[in-house]
C-alpha cells in the first residue's frame, strides 16, 4: 500500500501529524497513537494490520 493512501485513511479516521520521527511519523487521535513507517511503499501486512487496529 503506498504510504500517502494509509495516511489518508488515518486523517480521515481523525488521526493527525504529531511529531517526525527518525523512521516514523507519530499520528494521534486522543489517547491512541500510531508509528507509520518513513518509506513510499508499506508492506501490505504492516498496512493491514495499522487499519485492523484502528477499525478502518
């Protein structure tokens, strides 16, 4: 799944940029966080799993 598709998802979901990291950007909703990796393709099983954990 390419990166910025992933991103829409969690921006959508309500998720927003907190801080850059060295290898992920940190998104937030409230309480919850998620690492997404730097890189222009994410492996499909890492995706899937971001957006089974979130419910998207």
């Amino acid at each position: 799944m390419k990166r910025r598709d992933l991103i829409k998802k969690l921006e959508n979901a309500g998720f927003r940029l907190v801080r850059n990291g060295s290898n992920h950007d940190i998104y937030a909703r409230g309480d919850e966080t998620e690492e997404v990796p730097r890189h222009k393709e994410i492996k499909e099983t890492t995706a899937k799993a971001i957006i089974k954990r979130r419910g998207l």
